[in-house]
C-alpha cells in the first residue's frame, strides 16, 4: 500500500536544492534509477527540475530496501542531508550536490507509462495527447505552460498599473454574427431556444465603454466553431482590452507598452519602439500578405512596365486584363531549387490560385529561363536589374490578376525562406498593419463583403465614399503581427447611432435583422457613448512565439486536435436521450 507523508513537509523544490549542509525535504516523481548493488541513485523531477537522491550503507536498511523498490514514475518524498556530488553534472543547475535520504515515503506507485517520458520523445502525437497527463510531466512542455502563466501575469499588472479594470463578461450570449460559426448551448428554462459561446467579448466591452467604465481589460475565452490548424484552436484565450476618449494612437501607443514590457520582463529582451507600420497596401505589394514577416527580405518587385510588350502571351495577357507581373528572388538559391524543387512550387503556386510560375535559374553562366525565348536580351537584362538578381540566384514569376499574384507570391516566399534555411531563430520582428480596406469584393457574389466586425469606424475622409466608392472606404483598423503571425486585431468603434445604422444597412442587415441581432446596442448608442476602441491580443499565439513552439497545442494544457475532438476525454461524446428530451432536441441520423 502507499504512504503517506504524516511527518513530512516539502521544504525544498528539487530544481532549488543548490546549497550543501542543510537538510532539505523534497517530492515529486521518480525520473531514472541506478541500482549499483550497494549504492542507489534515484532522481527526482518536479516543475522546477530534478535533483539526485543517494542511498548507500550507511542508509537505513528499511529506506534502502525502498528506494530499490521504487520505479519511474512512483511518486515519493525525501529527507535527508544535501552533500557536494564527487562527480559533478554541469549540464543541470544541481549537479553538483546530492541528497543523502534518511527517510523516504512512497506516496504513490506507477504502472509502466504507455510511452517514456523524456524531453526529446519521438512518440507520435496522437498518442500523446491520449495520455496528456503523462505528457505534461516533461519538462519542456512545463516550461511552455509556465511561460503562458507569466504572461498572464505581466499582462495583468501592466494593464492595472495603467488604470484598467480587469472586468468579466458572460460566456453565454445571444448569437451574434462575428466571422466564425458560433458552438450553441442550448437552454433547459427557454425551451428551443440558444445561447452562443462568445466569439470574442467585443458587444460587451463597447457597453462598458458605453457604461462609463473608461478602460477594460479581461484575459477573456473565446470560441469559434471553424476548421483548425497550428496557429489556432476552437476555444482559446484574448488579452481583451478597450479604451475610452481615444483614437489609433492611443491603442497603439498602449500595446506598444506592453509588448516592450512582456518581452523585456519575461526573455530579457528590449523591444524598439515605436513599432514599424505598414498599411495594408503597402505590406500586399512589398510581402504578398497582411501579416508579413520581415525578418527576412525577398520582397515582391513589379515587373509589368518591363514585360508588358514582350512576346510572352502569359505576360501581356495578365497585363491587359487589369492583373500584373511580379517577381521574387531567392538569393543563392539556385542550389537548393532544383529543377525539381521549383515543378513542386508550381504545383503549390497552382493551389493557391495561380496559373502557373515562371522561373529563372541562374547557374551556369548562361540563367536558365522558362520564358526566355519569348524574351530579347535586352528585356532580360532590364528584369536582372530590377530585382538585383545574380549568379547563383532564382527568380520566381506569378502573372495574374493582383490579388492572385501577390498571395502566391506571398506564399512562396515564406515557403522557399524555410527551404533556404534563411528566417532567423530568436529573432522578433514586430509590425503594424494599418489603413484595412473597409469592404472586399466578392467575386461569386458580385458584391462588397466587410472585412471587418460591423462596430469598425471608417477613416474620417472615406465617408463620403460609402455610397459612391466602396472601394475607396479604408478603416480605422490595425492588427500587430509578430514574425509573420496575427497577434492581434483592433479598431476604433462606430459611436454615431446614424452611421452605425447606415453600416447594418451597407452590410445588407435589413431593419427587422438588425434589431433582432443588435437591437440592444444600437438602443444603447442613444443615450451616448464616448468615443473609444481596443484589441484582442491573443495570448495562446504571443505564448507560442515565446516558447519558440511550433504549434498552439505545445502551450495549451488540453488542446484539441483537427476534427476539434480532444483524445484524452473523448469529447465530444454523445448524451442521453434523457437529456436530450429535456432540452427539447431529437438527433437526426445523417447517412455515412
């Protein structure tokens, strides 16, 4: 049977036992052993590290029968006193002392675990998150969650050194459209009726504005039924915050802080600011995407006025149906995309969209070129010279539509950074994206679709264009992007009741749909409201980049996996009928 610890109390982490000639009481699980015959060596892990417990005879015979008892994963407690190791292990912060155990209790035995745990562990994914519990116990996992923890922290201490008040908002809503589908709870009291797990808390921090409390922060969950991927996950956690009488600056000038201070206070690293801004054109045109990462170069170069009376059909054609022709070059790149490796960037640029990619490889003297026997040296030298191409070099080419090129290009461009191996490890570039277009036309549709959330504030001087120029309407939006990932979302806030009306409408909500979805705001707006806006920052990503992870599951305790199920518990599962005829549901059996 397993003891108990009557007795004993934990004086000590193992990762903090450093100093010799005290005595010290530690607990936590059995990492390895070392049975030597007459002398055991057992060390012990917790969160903070591990540290060597030693048995030999002078132990007790009682104690040393015990600890050769004991296996990996047993969880125990130790007493004894902290001696100086003879061999020494500098590569952990206690190995140059050891304990030598007078008493030891096993609290708790441990079958043989489905995979060992160890830092570096080659066992599948799958089957890691079956047993998340036992994953959890390895150490860079822990590091990871511990991480997230102190951003929570530094976040909440700067937000109220900076007079925000740190305010909860339901988790159960009225369905509201925001983006995403919403995950519907229904209700026992209102029979046949829902309510929507918030997608965010952005309805209710604007009431807040609207109730006079001046600046709101919340480390807020959120909920969004859509299809997963590494940097996303169905429930997830937003650094919330909102602010009155103020406008773009002031929002930015405010996360810019507390970048500066979550970097500087948890990595030991001093984050420029003001942070580099690009608008959203800007950053389309240079990197192909709206969330650009700059710590690298191979910027998109326009290359239409120079073919755009060449022989090759592909070219002029995309120049005279409104598209363009532009280029990005991979520098010394020319070994690494093989002949071979550039087909399977065509097939990846043909899934984005595109039609094709032309290329030029320079190895030899002579580059090789897709396109060149439609071209004159002439026309060739001139694209060399644009793009700063030499030697050594290839030069990738997307001609199409605008909106089709620069998301190929932007793709690629990331994708052939990775294959270059040229994208900087411990390296943080941030970035404003700012001056959104207020609408997006859709092309099956043949209509202007929203960008943003319906509460967004057009730029003062694009007003005017809400009836006659659609395209022209950029908004008072800006996200921050980190290395390439979407930190965060913001805007400043409609307050006009008559424009926020003539937005419902722009945005096809008839008067009856607006009052259903959004009646209650919209009454709100009519006894005031002060200027104001905010941003979500999403912690699970911020942590990630922080952590150095590859995906939101390494900072996530209990992640889901792509179908959004979670293999641990098995959820979702099915319920009872009983339950079931409570809420008034009847499942309908769909065929496989």
């Amino acid at each position: 049977m397993a003891e108990n610890m009557i007795g004993l109390r934990r004086t000590h982490y193992c990762g903090e036992v450093l100093e010799a000639g005290q005595t010290v009481t530690v607990g936590g699980f059995v990492d390895t052993i070392r049975d030597k015959g007459g002398i055991i060596f057992i060390v012990l892990r917790d969160v903070t590290g591990v540290v060597q417990l030693t048995f030999n005879e002078t132990t007790d015979r009682e104690v040393f029968e015990k600890a050769s008892s004991c296996h990996s994963e047993y969880v125990i407690m130790a007493k004894g006193e902290v001696r100086e190791r003879e061999s020494k292990n500098d590569k952990i912060p206690t190995g140059h002392v050891e304990i030598f155990v007078d008493d030891l209790r096993i609290l708790a035995k441990a079958e043989t675990t489905p995979f060992e745990i160890v830092d570096n562990t080659n066992t599948n994914e799958e089957l890691r998150l079956k047993y998340r519990y036992l994953d959890l116990r390895r150490a860079p996992l822990q590091k990871n969650i511990i991480m997230r923890s102190e951003i929570a922290r530094v976040a909440r201490e700067y937000f109220h050194e900076n007079r925000f008040y740190e305010i909860e908002t339901p988790m159960m809503i009225k369905s509201t459209p925001e983006g995403a589908r919403d995950y519907l709870v229904p209700s026992r009291v209102h029979n046949g009726k829902f309510y929507a797990l918030p997608q965010s808390p952005q309805i209710y921090k604007q009431l807040l504005m609207i109730s006079g409390m001046d600046r709101y922060v919340q480390l807020a969950r959120c909920f969004r039924d859509e299809d997963l991927r590494a940097d996303r996950q169905p429930e997830f956690t937003q650094i919330d915050l909102e602010m009155s009488f103020v406008d773009v600056e002031d929002v930015m000038q405010m996360a810019e802080g507390f970048v500066n201070r979550i970097f500087k206070e948890i990595l030991g690293i001093e984050i420029k600011t003001p942070l580099p801004r690009y608008t959203y054109d800007e950053a389309m045109n240079r990197f192909g995407s709206d969330k650009p990462d700059t710590r690298f170069e191979m910027e998109i170069t326009d290359i239409s006025d120079l073919v755009k009376s060449c022989g090759f059909g592909v070219f002029t054609g995309a120049i005279e149906n409104g598209g363009s022709v532009r280029a990005i070059v991979a520098k010394n790149g020319a070994t690494v995309l093989t002949r071979k490796e550039i087909d399977k960037l065509t097939e990846h640029a043909k899934g984005i969209g595109a039609k094709g990619l032309a290329y030029v490889r320079w190895v030899e003297d002579e580059p090789a070129c897709s396109f060149g026997k439609f071209m004159t040296p002439e026309e060739m030298a001139a694209i060399y010279e644009r793009t700063g191409a030499e030697k050594g070099d290839v030069i990738l080419i997307v001609a199409d539509k605008n909106s089709v090129v620069l998301s190929t290009l932007g793709a690629l461009r990331l994708k052939v950074a990775k294959q270059l191996g040229i994208i900087p490890e411990g390296q943080y570039n941030f970035l404003w994206i700012t001056e959104f277009p207020f609408f997006e036309w859709n092309e099956e549709t043949q209509n202007w679709d929203a960008m943003h959330h319906p509460f967004t504030m057009p730029m003062d001087e694009c007003i005017e264009y809400l009836d006659t120029d659609k395209g022209k309407v950029r908004a008072k939006a800006y996200d921050l992007v980190l290395n390439g990932v979407e930190l965060s979302s913001g805007s400043i806030r409609i307050t006009d009741y008559e424009l926020q009306q003539k937005m419902f409408q722009l945005l096809g909500l008839t008067d009856e749909e607006i009052e259903r979805k959004f009646g209650f705001l919209v009454e709100a707006y009519r006894y005031g409201a002060p200027p104001h806006g905010g941003m979500g920052i999403g912690l699970d990503r911020l942590a990630m980049i922080m952590c150095g992870a590859d995906s939101l599951k390494d900072v996530t305790a209990f992640p889901k996996v792509q179908n959004a199920s979670e293999l641990m518990s098995s959820c979702p599962s099915e319920v009872d009928a009983e339950s079931l005829d409570v809420l008034g549901i009847e499942i309908k059996k769909t065929e496989e």
